[in-house]
C-alpha cells in the first residue's frame, strides 16, 4: 500500500502538513460540487478558471486534515502570504496525492516563480 505524501507549508511560522486523505478528497467533492476527478481535469484543461481562490482554500482547509479548526482561521493564517507559493503548495500536494508523483511540480499560472516544496512520503 503507498503512503499518501505530504507537503509542508509554513503558515505563521509554523509548519503544517498538506495531504490529501480520502476524506479530504470528499470535503472537497462536497464543496465544489463536483467529483474531485472532474476538478483535476478542469486543473489541467484550464487552470486559471480551476483555481479561483476560493476554491484555493477549499483545497488548503481539507488537505490540512483539522490542523486548523475553519475557514476563518486559515484565512488569519494566510493573509499576507504570496498567493503563488499557497497556489503552488496546494497544488503540488493535490497533484503528488492523485498521481502519486511529486516531481511533477507546477508553477502557478499567474506568475512563473522558483519556489519549491518539500514533498515527503510518511
């Protein structure tokens, strides 16, 4: 059985992991409305139009599996942080936990950077 990956994140100086368990697939599906397999193929097709920031934060909230207790709270956290490195983590991590391959690193669509991820396997 593969371990799913994580992705550590650094919210207020304090680190948090990023990882997409089924049940945060399912929160996910649920807040989208969407299957999460229709959404992975809209991040591909279109990924301006995918990764509006809300749904930025959708993804963020239910792959930090309950470290941070609602959407209110992880706004507070990420309030001032640079939107491509979130947009990248949080993609990264939805990519390494669908396809199981982390070095498939995306930049984000609205600004190409080089930051990086630690991706790590538990």
């Amino acid at each position: 059985m593969r371990t799913l990956p994580d992705t550590k994140i650094t919210l207020r100086d304090k680190e948090y992991s990023i990882r997409f368990t089924n049940r945060a697939l399912l929160k996910i599906e649920r807040e989208l409305g969407k299957s999460i397999m229709v959404y992975f193929s809209e991040l591909e097709d279109s990924p301006q139009e995918a990764t509006s920031l809300q749904n930025i934060y959708i993804l963020l909230l239910a792959g930090l599996n309950d470290q941070v207790k609602d959407m209110d709270e992880l706004i507070e956290l990420t309030d001032d942080m640079e939107l491509t490195m979130l947009y990248e983590s949080v993609i990264n991590a939805l990519t390494a936990s669908i396809l199981g391959d982390s070095s498939k690193n995306v930049k984000s669509p609205a600004k190409k950077t080089g930051t990086k991820q630690k991706t790590t396997g538990k």
